[in-house]
C-alpha cells in the first residue's frame, strides 16, 4: 500500500514540476511592450502625458532622437503645461489598437525660452543627438521632450516598458512538486524498511475445531411499521433534520454584514501636491550655494541676482562694501546647501511658490539657517529671499511631510494671533515700549535674547545720549511676506523688519559720532546735523493660531545687516 502511495506521490510531482517549468519558458509573457512614433509636424518641444506613460505598467524608458542636442525633463504634468503656456508644441496621444501612440500639433506662438536648467525638473538629461531616461510615473509624472527650446525638438521617439514576468504560480508550482517528491521518496524508504523487516519466515499455528453455533431464528416481521407508532417514528427521525436546518439558517443569519471598507476622503485626494521633491530642492539649494560662494568671494553682488533677491541681496550687498572699505570685516556666514536636515515645500499649484528649508554648516560654531525661497512664475527659477539663522535652542513646531507640503498663508489672514504682515510693527512697538505696548502679550519674550538685548541697548542709549535725542521705529521692509501653515493650524513666518535710528543733537553746538561700521559707510566720524542708521533684520517667527488661546508669537531666528547710513 505505502508503494502504491509514494508512486501516486511520484507522478503528482512531475505533474507539478512540468507544469511548473512549461510557465517559465513556453507560457513566459514577451519581454517589453514597444511604441514608436514620428512626428511629421516638428515643433521646438514635445509633451508625453501621464496618460500615455501609463499605457501599459511598469516604469517606461523614453528615447528620443533626431536633433543635434536631446534634452528630456520629467516633471508634474500640470507643472509642464505651465511652463508651456500657449507656445506650439507635439503632443502624445494614445490612439486605437491600430495607430497606438500617435502626436497631434497644438498651434500656438513661438517659444522664445529653453526648458534646460529649469527648476520644475523632478529629473532631466541632455545628450547630444538620442538621450535615454527611465520615466517613473506616479504622482501625475509627464515628460517634456526639447533640443535647445528653438530648433526642432527630437522627432523620433521610443517608449519601452519593460514586462516583469509574474512566476508566482510557477515558483508554488515547482516549490510544491518539489516538497511532494521528497515526500515520494521517503513514503518509498518508509515502505522498504517495512517490507525488509516483515519478510522472514513465519510457522502457521493450527487452528482448534469450532463447535457448531446456534443461531435463533427472528420473530420480528419484516413487514412496514404502520398506524401511530409510524407517525412518531418518523416524526423522531424528521426532528435532528429539522433541527440541522435551522441551526444553519440561524448560523446564516448571525454572520456579520459586511462594512464598506474605508475610501480616501474627497479633500485628501484633491489635495493640491508638493511643489518639489527632495532632489529638486537639493539641485536648487546646490545653485543657491555656489552662487553665494561666488559672490562672497569676489564681494561682487551682481553675482547673487540670478539666485539671491530682496532682504538677502540687500544686507549682502551693503556688507561687501564694508568688506572692501576694511579688511577688519569679516566675511558673513555663508549660506550652505547641506546637510540639509529640515525642509517644507508649499503644498500648491499657483505662483508664486515658496520653500523653506534648514541646512547646517560644518562646525560647532556656526547655527543652521532657515533658507526661505520663491519662485515667481513657472518660467523663472527658485531664488533665495532670506536667510536666517536659528536663535539657540529654537524649536521648529510640527509640520506636514515634505512630501506633502504645507498650505500657504496669506500675509494678511485674520485665523492667526497676528496678520503675518503686521508681525514687524507690533513686535517693534513691544520693543520700544515693553510692557506699556498694546502687543507685548501676543509675543512670547521670556527667552527672546533678540528681544531682551535689542530693547536693553535701546534704553542705554536714551540714557547715554543726553546731548542728543535718539528715536527708534521699526517697521516692515518689504511687502513679501511668504508664510506656510503649521499642523496646529498656525503658521511659519518670514518677515522683513527695518529698524531706523535717527540721532539728532540738541543744540547747535554739539556734534553725533558713529563709530565701527556705521563709521566705514558714512565715511566719517559723524555729523553736527544728525544721522540716520537703517538696519534689516529677517525674522522668522511662529505664529499660532487665533484658537489658540494659551499660544503666543515666538521668534525662532533673526538673521540682522547695517543697510545705510545717512546724515541727517
């Protein structure tokens, strides 16, 4: 019998195996799927939409040539079309199972712009005459195909996904025949073993003589069991059944309904995305850096523009003239692109677009700053607006993923403690007035060292100058005021506060001095007339929410430059 089972087991297993092995290379699926096109109309950029690249699953890999130059940039397909605006372009569209991939013209104006440095890119190539790029496609990835954004784009283009085969059933298949022929074998050792030890000779034992049986013949009649005692009998054997039947009916009905299984919410679906990735941001951060570096070194601000704009091309460029009236200046930290440890993307699909990220440079000495960008239009790069640096001890409160991103705030939106704009006045007025002011309460001051030390040098100057009157007034220096929300529905302000001195003396005898830098920009130890001292401080500040009772504004980083000096 246990040879009988181990050969079942045997051919069971080779079913398996064959079965198993015939998956994997006479049923094997093709290797890719393959779609070309030619463009006969050829224009200065080509569109591959999300909807083509998801034609088949699988990341697709773009070829394209036919130009001298092949440029071939990924990026969200709506961030494309942006960039595209209404110039004339090629765009790819899936036809039937006869034309497949196909590209219609889109007429518009000519494009006067190239697409190559871009900050939309997620990722990008540029070769000479083909150039190749895997394509992933998720979260609405597109491709936009160009030579220089002027000449004729590629006309020739490839798409190719490659098909991985799915052998799980092959790999259970084999696994399977597998384990049953190593059971085959040991039900065939089994039985050996048992065949070996059961074969010696045996002596038959003589069976006694059995005496004969008496057998009492049945009195029951065979007939049918009729009248009443029938009835019960089958109402006996009708009850078990009757009782099965409703136990499973009862059994049927207590079975729990099935609940609906959760679905993302409308809002979430609809959220609008993150305007960079992690390695947008890192490219962006790297060119933010090398042109700072640029400009640092040759104390050059036109250097700076095509990446440093506002508050931090001003305090910059006031400081590299110091740096070339006196080799005594030193140099201002310099802004650094990693390690980048914090960042924050807008969640959105409007310009202008704003970033905020933490980088830290090398060294014990040097605090992480807070690098705050902007990008205007979908044609223009990302530039830096400000640079602060991070008071000791600050503490970023929680945000969104940076996969995420977080909702902008306007700079007048009434659902803070503080209209992100107003911040320079109020926080000027608690610092001129302490605790007289009407906003000191809405600030949090206990361990502001900006706060504890600008408003004490300002009462040692009142007292210092008795020849002189001194005023102090603080204010917003520039209307930009970029602002992202924060998981408490607060929200992570960078703002612009200028503060001005004017020193005017009292009587016509008496003369203002200046002294270090202010001293180096005015050119001379001071004025009879009076001086006015301007300096830029960039804020950035944590505003709760106006729920928030228990919350005040908390400044988390200041980063502060001498702007002019005039004399009065």
């Amino acid at each position: 019998m246990r040879f009988l089972i181990a050969a079942a087991l045997f051919v069971i297993s080779v079913f398996m195996l064959v079965f198993g092995l015939a998956q994997r290379t006479i049923w094997a699926p093709p290797e890719a799927h393959v779609a070309e096109v030619s463009i006969e109309n050829p224009s200065s950029l080509v569109v591959v939409p999300n909807s083509v690249l998801t034609s088949y699953p699988g990341t697709p890999v773009i070829e394209a040539m036919g130009s001298e130059t092949v440029f071939i940039a990924t990026g969200r397909q709506s961030d494309i079309e942006a960039w595209i605006g209404a110039v004339s372009h090629n765009q790819l569209a899936v036809g039937d199972a006869k034309t497949g991939v196909q590209a219609e013209f889109v007429i518009g104006s000519e494009n006067v712009g190239t697409p190559v440095g871009s900050d939309l890119w997620r990722d990008f190539t540029n070769d000479e005459i083909d150039a190749t790029l895997p394509v992933p496609t998720a979260d609405e990835n597109a491709v936009l195909l160009a030579s220089d954004g002027v000449t004729p784009a590629p006309n020739r283009i490839r798409l190719v996904w490659s098909i991985i085969p799915d052998f799980t059933s092959s790999n259970i298949l084999l696994i399977g025949g597998g384990m049953v022929l190593l059971a085959a074998f040991i039900m065939n050792l089994i039985a050996y073993q048992t065949m070996r030890r059961n074969r010696g000779p045996r002596r038959r034992t003589p069976t006694p003589p059995k005496p004969p049986r008496y057998r009492a013949k049945k009195t029951k009649g065979n007939a049918p069991v009729k009248g009443r005692r029938s009835a019960r009998r089958r109402a006996f054997i009708a009850a078990p059944a009757t009782l099965s039947v409703l136990s499973l009916l009862t059994g049927c009905q207590l079975l729990p309904a099935a609940e609906p299984s959760p679905s993302p919410s409308a809002s979430a679906s609809d959220a609008p995305p993150a305007v960079v990735t992690e390695p947008q941001l890192k490219r962006i951060l790297a060119d933010v850096a090398a042109a700072a570096l640029s400009g640092d070194d040759a104390k050059d601000a036109k250097l700076l523009k095509s990446r440093i704009v506002g508050p931090a091309l001003a305090i910059r460029t006031t400081h590299y003239k110091l740096q070339k009236k006196s080799e005594t200046v030193a140099a201002m930290p310099a802004i650094v692109d990693s390690p980048l440890s914090f960042s924050l993307p807008a969640a959105s699909t409007a310009w202008p677009r704003v970033v905020m990220a933490v980088t830290d440079a090398p060294g014990d000495e040097a605090l992480p700053q807070m690098l705050v960008l902007q990008q205007d239009t979908p044609r223009s790069k990302y530039r830096l607006w400000y640079n602060i640096r991070l008071m000791p001890g600050a503490e970023i409160p929680g945000v969104a993923g940076s996969d995420i991103g977080a909702i902008p705030v306007e700079s007048d939106s009434l659902f803070l403690k503080l209209e992100p704009k107003a911040l320079p006045a109020a926080y000027g007025d608690a610092i001129n007035k302490g605790q007289a002011s009407l906003s000191f309460s809405l600030f949090d001051t206990a361990e502001d060292e900006f706060f504890i030390q600008v408003s004490a040098s300002q009462k040692k100057q009142i007292e210092t100058l008795t020849e002189a009157k001194i005023t102090f007034t603080h204010k917003l220096g520039n209307p930009n005021v970029p602002a992202l929300s924060t998981s408490d529905s607060g929200a992570l302000v960078a703002v612009y506060m200028t503060d001005t001195y004017k020193i005017k003396p009292k009587s016509a005898g008496s003369a203002v001095a200046v002294s270090g830098q202010e001293k180096l920009l005015l050119g001379t130890d001071g004025s009879t007339t009076g001086v006015t001292s301007v300096y830029g401080n960039m804020l950035l500040f944590y505003v709760p929410a106006l729920s928030e009772a228990d919350k005040k504004a908390r400044l988390l980083g200041v980063t502060q430059g001498l702007l002019s000096v005039k004399v009065l």
